[in-house]
C-alpha cells in the first residue's frame, strides 16, 4: 500500500507545555486509522499541525508525497485534506446546501458556483439530509449539525479526511447511523484519521490505532492489540475487564 500522510518527529509546544512530543507515524491509501488517549493528549493540536492551523516547532508533515509543513489550511484542503471539528461550526446563516457549496467552492477541484451545488447537494444525500437542504444550519439538532459538518468535508472532494469526534454528543441509533457513513466514505475511496472517545465505535472501525498520553506516541497497532496492551489499559482505558469485552470485539 501506498502512504498518503507521513508525520515525521512532530512536535509543537505552548509556552512550557509540550502539547505533541517528537510523534511520527503513517496512515496508507484506504485507511481507517484511529487516534485515542485522554483529555489533553495531543489529539485535537495534532490535526491542527496537519491541516495547517499550527505550524509545528519541529519535524514534518508529508501528504501525497508533498511537504506541507505548515502550509496553510487553504493550501491544504487545495491539495485533498478536508477536516470536522470537535465543536461544530457550521454558517449558521446559510442553508444546509449552501454550507455543503462553501466546502465544495474551497475544496481540491476549486469548483465553480453551479458545479459545486451539485457537488454540496451530492455530499448533503450521502450523510442523510436530503429532506433538510433549504434549511438553515441553526435550526438543525446537535445530530444534525454534525451531519453538515460532515458533508461539508465531504464536499471538497477530500483524499484524506480528519474527523474529530463526530459521534460525540449523539445518541446510540445516531451513533450507528453515523459509523455506516463513516464505514461508505472508505468504500468511496477516502482515507481517514478518526479521533474518537467511544471506544466500542473506533474499535469497530479502525484498521490500526495510535495511542497518545502527553503527547508522545503511548501505543500503536490493531484494535486487539492495542486494547490489551498493560500501557494503554493504565493510562487511559483503566478498567482491564472493559479492556478484554473491546478486545473481543475489535479486529484482530
């Protein structure tokens, strides 16, 4: 397989706090890799080193064979790397398909304004609001919200696709509806690094885990693996029987 983001030694810091320690690793083509560890971890600073938010203090950031160390955002969702955000920040304003339009306008094929509503109201009917497309973006529940988040990543026609915690906040039938549109973009042909809190989700979800406590790199691996590792049960899992009922239903 072929590597499509290479983080090489990266670290930044805030003042005296070393918020991403020296941390490398590689996600190939087609691949759901999944990023845990606590509150505080790194997790959230790493994406933004990646998309160009921060620039890091030390190491590289490689995606599709290209140095985008600390390329700007715009730059980057150019080149095929789409983001969610942790807290949802749609155009409250603007309608669902105008969100999805602004993601499409900005994104890897720089479409213009009446091929990028075809691409918004396609990426708004893959996630499931095709009944909500004239709706504005404030009116939508939390789920919704979510949902548009995603579609407007989806939107700019992304290689790579970072999500950051998409499921939080949604209930168990949301839940699973969301991990089918996550498992469908992989069908699609899109890469994904996920950060998530629900661990029975991201088990399920991910090929490989990376593991971060402090911003160093904890663990790496399968779901099993990563799930039994003494480590990882320590510092972040903590009960080892929930460890072993994640295990058994992880990938090997």
């Amino acid at each position: 397989m072929t590597a499509i983001l290479e983080v090489q030694e990266v670290g930044k810091s805030f003042g005296g706090v070393r918020a991403v320690d020296r941390l490398s690793f590689v996600i190939e083509e087609r691949e759901i890799l999944g990023l845990i560890g606590p509150n505080g971890a790194g997790k959230s600073t790493l994406f933004n080193l990646i998309n160009g938010v921060f620039r890091p203090d030390a190491g590289r950031v490689r995606f599709c064979g290209a140095d985008i160390t600390g390329a700007s955002p715009h730059r980057v969702a150019r080149l095929g790397l789409a983001r969610t955000h942790q807290i949802v920040q749609p155009l409250e304003a603007m309608t669902v398909l105008e969100n999805c339009a602004v993601g499409a306008c900005f994104g890897r094929e720089n479409l213009p304004r009446a091929r990028a509503q075809e691409a918004a109201r396609e990426a708004a009917v893959f996630v499931g609001l095709e009944d909500r497309l004239d709706t504005p973006a404030a009116q939508l529940t939390i789920a919704g919200k979510k949902r548009l988040e995603l579609a407007r990543a989806l939107a700019a026609q992304p290689l790579l696709l970072l999500l950051d915690e998409v499921l939080a906040g949604l209930n168990p039938t949301e839940v699973e509806r969301m991990i089918g549109v996550i498992r469908r973009l992989r069908e699609r042909g899109i890469t994904i690094l996920i950060i998530e809190h629900l661990m029975q989700a991201i088990m399920s979800l991910s090929d490989r885990i990376v593991v971060l406590n402090y911003g160093k790199r904890l663990a790496e691996g399968t779901p099993a693996s990563v799930a039994n590792d003494p480590q990882v049960i320590e510092a972040y899992l903590g009960d080892p029987a929930l460890a072993r009922e994640l295990a058994g239903k992880t990938r090997a």
